[in-house]
C-alpha cells in the first residue's frame, strides 16, 4: 500500500491510541511487523502546544518513516497551523482525528462529533490539505450514529478534498465501543473511492486480519487494543497472511528481552517517575493472559524506581522461564477485543450498539492522564 510518496511496507498498521501507541511502543510495533504506525492524536490548540504531553508527543527521534502524527479539533485554520506546527517537527504524514468518541474531544465538536457536520469536514480537509506539503490522511467511524452511517459521503468529501488515504473504524460515534463492529460500511466506502483505505476495529486475531481484509477489500487493516501487551501480534499475522499458519507464541526468554527493552526505551523517553508509573499498565497487559500475572501486578505496584520494576519484571520471568519455553498464554484472558471467532467478527450490526460492551475499551480517560 502506498499513502503519497510512501510504499509502506506491509497492510498492518498499528492505532494511533492515546495514552498507549507513544514514540517506544510504536517503534516496537514497527519492530516487530507493523508496516506502518499514526501517532497518539495531538491537540490543534496552540495553547497546547507548550504542554510536556504535547512536547513527548511531537518528539520522533529514531521513528522509521514515514513519521505519521494524527491531529485533532475543529477548526480548520487551527487545524491547519498544527498540520504545518507538526510537519516542521518531523511529520511525514498528517493524519485528521475524525474517530475519537471521547468526551473530551467530542464536547469541543471534534473528533467524530465532525462526522454530523459534512460542511465542516470538506473545509478541515481542504484547509489542512493546502498547508503542508506532506500527504495528509483522515481516521473516521462509519457514521455519528446507527441511523446515520454518512461514512461513504465523508470519504468522497475526503478524496475530492485531496486526503491521501482514509482509516475507516467499523463502529458509529454513537456506539463508542460497544457492540460488533461492522464491516459492510468499510467495504462500501472501499468501493466508493480510489485512495486507499484502511479497515478498523475488534482485529484481535489473524484470522480476524485476514477475513476483514477479505470482505472489505480494503487496502490495509489497524490493529489497536489487541496490540496491548502483544506487539508480536503483527508479526504473527503477517506469517498467518503469507502461510496460513500459525507462528507460535514468543519463547519466555524472547518475550523478556523485548519487554526490557521496551522498558529501556520508555524510561529513556519518560525519564525516572513518570517512565515507573505510565510503564505499568503496558506491564499489566503483558501479563493480562499469563499465569501468576495477578501476583506480578501487585508486586509491580508496589514498586517505586526503574530498577525495582526491572526486578519485579526479572523474577517474574525467571519463574516462568523455570515452567515453560514459550509463553503460557491463556486465550480467553486475551487483552483484545474478544471478537476472535470469525462468524462474530464479521456479524453485520444494524442494531442500536447495544449487545455488548468490548474489553479494553476506551473512555477518553488517556486523554485526561
Ligand atoms: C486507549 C485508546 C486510545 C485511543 N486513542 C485514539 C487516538 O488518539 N486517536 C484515534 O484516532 N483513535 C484512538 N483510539 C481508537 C483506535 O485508534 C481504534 O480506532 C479503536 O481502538 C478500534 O480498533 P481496535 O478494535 O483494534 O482497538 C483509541 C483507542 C483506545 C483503546
């Protein structure tokens, strides 16, 4: 798949997620077979700019291009001074933030609010299309809500506006992350245009990549919460695309490395306190499914420094590597999205999002930390 000038490795994307998919975790995504990575979204308030928040988010020392930063608000002039704010601090691609149900974004009429304002789409498009010279992308739901899935009008207003790709996440505003995504709008929207498209949401499992991309037809698939605490979940699903089989699991000795590394890189990016304290929950979705992960994660509370945490993490695998070569994983614990079972992922939803209520989901509180 290409966005602009950019051949992108492969069509696994990792989410842009706030409060999760910083600088070292996407790097660790790209590492390990991701073809393509957005940023965590970046306010478009100048006033902003400023923040420690904003300041971590804009730094891209050593990110493997194309450097793709997601900006978020709803106003095109604004928007267009963050895009070109953005570009000059590294970005590659420009990616919109017209996905995001949260609260905190929503209220300021953002986000995926914007979807009930086509106008105002065509005008955010084009304005920020006109300020970099960089290809500039849009992230959508479906719609604002089950009675309006516009998803299909958005992406041509997007193309004629010049957007050079569009991510379409399978669910309403409205539904939040509630209820099966559904797939027929994103298949719909892929027919409709000619830029590329990439499918979103409740990819948990390979087969579940490999059965979106099929009745779809999108160009690409966006692996967000089945991410956490699984980084090596695209290189498994680009072995299952190429193969049709399974890698298995990483061994407890690999798996450790790549968690002390990425511990390495996060308290490097975070510095000592902030680096302890944003590390658990990455700590805590590594374990989610492995046996004894309830025990480290009480341990992993009570530790204070990087070298307490370091130790917690050392223990806890030298009594798993003691037990088992490749990790234990227990399926049904799985930090993902849970729709595993092909016939559920692929269930077309007309109801009204409320069937049920998909782990892992997100409230905008990452926003707020
Ligand atoms: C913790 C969290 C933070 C998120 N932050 C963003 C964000 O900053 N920008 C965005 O466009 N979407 C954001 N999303 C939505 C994801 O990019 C993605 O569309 C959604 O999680 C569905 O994909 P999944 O089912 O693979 O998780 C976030 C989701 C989660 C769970």
């Amino acid at each position: 798949m290409r966005i602009g000038p950019y051949s992108l490795p492969n069509n696994l994307v990792v989410a842009p997620m706030a409060g999760v998919t910083d600088r070292p975790f996407r790097v660790l995504c790209r590492r390990l077979g991701a073809g393509y990575a957005v940023s965590e979204m970046v306010a478009s308030n100048p006033r902003l700019f400023d923040t420690g928040k904003s300041r971590l988010r804009t730094d891209h020392a050593g990110e493997p291009a194309p450097v793709a930063v997601q900006i978020a608000g709803a106003d095109p002039a604004l928007m267009a001074e963050a895009a070109r704010y953005n570009v000059a601090r590294g970005a590659q691609i420009i990616d919109i933030n017209m996905g995001c149900p949260a609260k905190k974004v929503c209220n300021a009429a953002a986000g995926s609010a914007l979807l009930a304002n086509e106008p105002l789409v065509a005008a955010i498009a084009a304005a920020v299309v006109r300020a970099v010279d960089v290809p500039v992308t849009l992230k959508i739901r479906t719609g604002p809500h089950p009675g309006a899935r516009n998803a299909v009008a958005i992406a041509r207003i997007a193309e004629s506006a010049g957007i050079q790709a569009l991510t379409v996440h399978g669910r309403t505003r409205a539904c939040a992350f509630v209820g099966a995504v559904e797939y027929d709008t994103i298949a719909a929207v892929k027919r409709a245009v000619s830029i590329p498209v990439i499918a979103n949401g409740d990819v948990g499992a390979p087969e579940v990549a490999q059965a979106v991309l099929a009745h779809t037809g999108a160009d690409a698939v966006m692996i967000g919460r089945a991410a956490q605490g699984r980084p090596w979940i695209f290189r498994e699903t680009l072995h299952y695309l190429a193969t049709g089989t399974h890698l298995p699991p990483p061994t407890v000795a690999e798996a450790r490395a790549l968690i002390v590394e990425h511990l390495a890189d996060h308290y490097a990016f975070y510095g000592e306190a902030a680096g302890v304290r944003t590390a658990r929950k990455h700590l805590g979705w590594y374990t989610e499914a492995l046996a004894g992960g309830d025990a480290f994660r009480r341990a992993m509370c009570a530790a204070q420094t990087t070298d307490d945490q370091l130790a917690v993490v050392g223990r806890y695998f030298d009594v798993l590597a003691a037990r088992f070569h490749r990790l234990p994983y227990d399926p049904s614990r799985y930090r993902a999205p849970g729709q595993f079972a092909l016939g559920t992922a692929l269930r077309a939803h007309h109801g009204d999002c409320s069937t049920h209520t998909t782990n892992g989901q997100w409230d905008g509180e990452a926003l707020a930390a």
